[in-house]
C-alpha cells in the first residue's frame, strides 16, 4: 500500500498535492479553493452533452460486447478542477483505488439523468435505453478525458511525491514509464 502524505495550505487546508512555481497563482488559488468531490460533481452535471456512441467492442475478452459512451462538454474551470484539483478524480484515485471508485459511481450516478434525457429519440439499433443504463450502472463505467484534451502532458505541474519518486527513478522509454 502506497502512504500518501497530505501539504497544508496557508488556510490550514490539508491538500493532497502542491503545485509547482510554473501554474499561475489565479490557478493554483482555484484549485486548491474547491474542498470536496461534490463540488467536482456539481460543476460537472451543469456540463451538456454534446455526442452518445453505442461503442462496439472487438478486442478479447470483450468482443461483442457494446458499451454507452457520451461525451459532456464542460467549461474550462470545471475541466480543471475534475482532472487537477487536489480533491478531483485523480486525487480521489490517489487516496485509494476504493475512494476512486466510489467517486466514479457517484459521478456517473449524478451524470446518468442528464446523459438519459440527451439519448431520448437517439438510441441506436439494438442498444435501448435499458441497455445503456445497465451499461452506466455497470461496475467497469469509468468517467475520463479524452486523451486529446491533455495540453502539456510532458510538463509536471503538480507535485505529488509518490508521483514525482516514480518520475524520478523511471527508465526513460521503459514499460513502467
């Protein structure tokens, strides 16, 4: 099991994780202001959804299986603070890989009324309603970012020391970076 240690904040504020000189102090102030998941949450469902895709799966062991996607357009802030935020999806994971998935089922139980009013009139062939509310509620649904949306992925902004210990001691190019 991975210790994870907590920074204090001016305000006395335990965060999970410091950023570096490089984000901007309106930034850093932003994220580190929200103090729960919920408010994540709750800035996410004002999100609209933009697409919903039956997504057909090919690959073993999953092959003939489909799977509800919807993609919810958020705005900026809201996507910064789900993916950066000290108390966002990430750090949810970083506290323990059960936090995280109970964070995942909250979130998309929040999501589901939303993504269930954009699908009305819109189901696909073979894939009804019922079927993509069991794809939402099933035990593997994630809620992520579309890797494209990752601006900078090779800077560190965040500091987070059992990630930095990991960067520090990876083998540039090697499997486990």
């Amino acid at each position: 099991m991975l210790g994870v240690r907590r920074a204090v904040t001016a305000t006395g504020m335990s965060v999970l994780w410091k950023f570096t000189s490089q984000v901007p102090e309106e930034r850093r102030n932003k994220l580190l202001a929200i103090s729960s998941f919920r408010e994540v949450i709750d800035r996410l469902v004002t999100g609209t959804v933009e697409a919903f895709t039956a997504e057909r799966r090919r690959d073993p062991p999953c092959s003939g299986y489909v799977r509800a996607s919807f993609s919810i357009g958020v705005g900026e802030q809201a996507f910064d603070l789900f993916f950066n935020s000290p108390v966002g999806y990430r750090a949810q994971y970083c506290i323990s890989v059960e936090r995280g998935r109970e964070q995942n089922r909250l979130l998309i139980a929040a999501l589901t009324p939303t993504c269930l009013r954009f699908l009305a009139g819109r189901e696909e062939p073979g894939f009804p309603t019922e079927s993509v509310l069991a794809s939402l509620q099933g035990t593997d649904a994630k809620v992520w970012i579309p890797e494209t949306e990752w601006p900078n992925v090779g800077e560190v902004h965040i500091e987070f020391q059992p990630w930095m210990l990991k960067m520090q001691t990876a083998n540039e190019g090697g499997a486990s970076d």
